[in-house]
C-alpha cells in the first residue's frame, strides 16, 4: 500500500514536472494546484513563485466568437500569493519583484453589457491597452486591478483596493474604491507625503 501511494506521488511530480517546462521556467516555485490556461501565451521568468488555487488564464477567444493574441509575462522575482485571479486578453506585464497577496484579481478585460437581450456571458470582451506594473510593486489582499492599468515601481495597492481605468506613478500609494492617490514619495525630502 505505501509503496503504491508513493508511486503514485512520484508520477504526479514527473508529470508535473514535464508540464511545468513548458514554461521554460529556472529556479521557479508554482503550486501544483495552480490553474495555468493557454500556457503558449505566458512567459514566466526564473525566481517566480505562485500559490495555492491561483489562476492565470491567458484569453484566446470570448464567447461572441472573438479571438485574442494575449501575453502574461511574470519577471524575475515575481510573488504570487494563494487564490488569485489573473487573466489578460491583450497584455498583462508584472516587473520585476512585484508582491501580489492573496485572492487579488488582475484583469485587462471586462464583460460588455450594451446588448440588454444577450447574456453579458455571451457578450464582446473590452479590453484596451492592457496592464503593467512596474518593479518592486506591492498589492494587498482582495485588490482588484481591472481594465487599462499602469501602476509605476515602487507602488502600494492597498487592502481591498479598486484600481479601475487609471495609471499611478511611481512611488505612490493608493487606497479605496474607486482607488485614489493618498500618498506620494517625495525624492527631494526623502520622506512619504500624504496627498489630500
């Protein structure tokens, strides 16, 4: 019985294994419970670790019959917490060594709702230029970042935090939903300011 249950523990690492480098991943840490969707389209970098129930779902094609030519692309040091949802249907760019915690969701793409007489489902994917954000970023548990996004390096998302439509500068941190700048770095007096 032990000997069938380890056997069958080394099967799931090997095929995990295999799997895993597609990737081309070096040196990298993902969950074996990670959900990884058109793996074709996501670049992950060596140093990169994701948790447990995470999914990152790279969109070919919505439910209205268009299709998308998508890129996730994780650098080098990138953190991503448990149960996260991150997905793209144009691009979605982490710099390097930025923290995502946990259940934070990442997505370039709405569902339309124009039509009133088709399920939102069934409906066209929007999605505009896509996300980035930038070197040594951190974002809090239960964030959202939705839509065209560009956060700059350095940046705090706070806890449960909407960042919706908008593009942050470096050093700044962000509060509230809708998400607004409450504080900035001040490279002259070295200090963190608050923005009122």
């Amino acid at each position: 019985m032990a000997n069938n249950i380890k056997r069958a523990k080394n099967l799931f690492f090997k095929i995990y294994n295999n799997s895993i480098r597609k990737f081309k991943i070096c040196k990298s840490g993902i969950s074996w419970n990670v959900k990884i969707t058109n793996p074709d389209n996501i670049y992950i970098s060596e140093g990169v670790n994701i948790g447990k129930m995470t999914w990152i779902y790279a969109i070919k094609g919505d439910n209205s019959g268009n299709v998308f030519s998508p890129l996730i692309e994780l650098n080098k040091g990138v953190e991503i917490g448990r149960m996260c949802h991150i997905t793209c249907s144009k691009r979605l760019v982490l710099d390097e060594n930025v923290f995502i915690t946990e259940r934070v969701l990442i997505t370039d793409s709405i569902h339309g709702y124009k039509d009133i007489d088709t399920p939102i489902y069934y409906q066209p994917l929007i999605s505009k230029n896509g996300i980035h954000i930038g070197s040594g970023t951190w974002v809090g548990n239960g964030a959202s970042i939705v839509g065209n996004v560009t956060i700059g390096k350095g940046c705090v998302i706070s806890t449960n935090s909407v960042v919706a439509n908008m593009d942050i500068p470096d050093y700044c941190v962000v509060s509230g939903n809708p998400a607004k700048i409450v504080k900035k770095y001040n490279q002259t007096t070295k200090e963190w300011e608050t923005v009122k």
